[in-house]
C-alpha cells in the first residue's frame, strides 16, 4: 500500500517504477481510501501500541494505493526493497529512504508474511479484481 503523504506529494509513479524494476509482477492495483473504521480495521493488530490512534488518523487522511504483488520471495524481498519502518534508519536507495518523512507518514506500507499477505488482499481486493 502506498500511504497517503506519498500519493499525496506525487510519489506514487516513483515507488511503482521501483517496485516493477525490482521484479514484482502487478496483479491488483487501485487508488483508494481508507475510512478511520476501515484503517482501524487494517491495523487492529496494532490497537495496544501507544501510535494506533495516529496511525489510524493518518491512514484515513487522503487517498492510498492499494495493489497485490507477486514474486518468488515477495515479502522478504520486498520489505528490502522498502528499508526500515523508520525512514531515517532505512538504508539508501529504499523506497522509505527516497520517499518517507517520518515514522508514520513512511509512504509505503508491506506485509510482513504470507498468511498477512493474503489477509491484506483480501482486505482490498475481490477475486474479479485481480489479474
Ligand atoms: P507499517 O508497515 O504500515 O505498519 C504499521 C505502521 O505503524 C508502520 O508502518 C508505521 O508507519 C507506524 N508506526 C508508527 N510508530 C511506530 C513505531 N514506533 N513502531 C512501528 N511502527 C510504527
């Protein structure tokens, strides 16, 4: 999912060009928006973290890009492709290292195995919708 700071600054082309470069195969992909109950929803596994209610404000605050991607070793390699959940740790040349402005606002969001993966497209994607 790209998140909103990075659709909203004009990111998105970028971050798709990177993503196709790295060899991921696109079979879903959609500009959209999460409502506070659909973000909270989206991140109820982290409701106890003391960041949830900025998350969810911040998730719900304009439009993201939902999208499925497919790879041998996609959730590993793409979380390289990414860098670290915060910006300023996220090695040069990942996605959080060109595009993030901080820790929530980290422009792109990944699943971190496949059984989430596979919750996460469900979550945005019926079987029609995916190619
Ligand atoms: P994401 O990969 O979308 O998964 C959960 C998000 O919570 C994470 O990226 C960050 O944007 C956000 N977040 C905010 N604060 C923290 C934190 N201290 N640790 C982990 N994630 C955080």
């Amino acid at each position: 999912m790209i998140k909103p700071d990075a659709v909203a600054n004009g990111y998105a082309g970028g971050i798709i060009s990177k993503i196709i470069e790295a060899g991921f195969r696109i079979s879903a992909m959609k500009l959209t928006a999460l409502s506070p109950e659909r973000a909270s929803q989206f991140y109820a596994v982290h409701k106890a973290r003391p960041f949830y209610n900025d998350l969810v404000k911040y998730m719900s605050s304009g439009p993201i890009i939902a999208a499925i991607l497919e790879k041998e070793n996609a959730v590993n390699d793409f979380r390289k492709l990414i860098g670290d959940t915060d910006p300023f740790k996220a090695a040069p040349g990942t996605i959080r290292n060109l595009y993030a402005k901080s820790i929530d606002a980290n422009a792109i969001h990944g699943s971190d195995s496949d059984a989430n993966a596979d919750i996460e497209a469900n979550f945005f994607f019926s079987v029609t919708e995916r190619f």
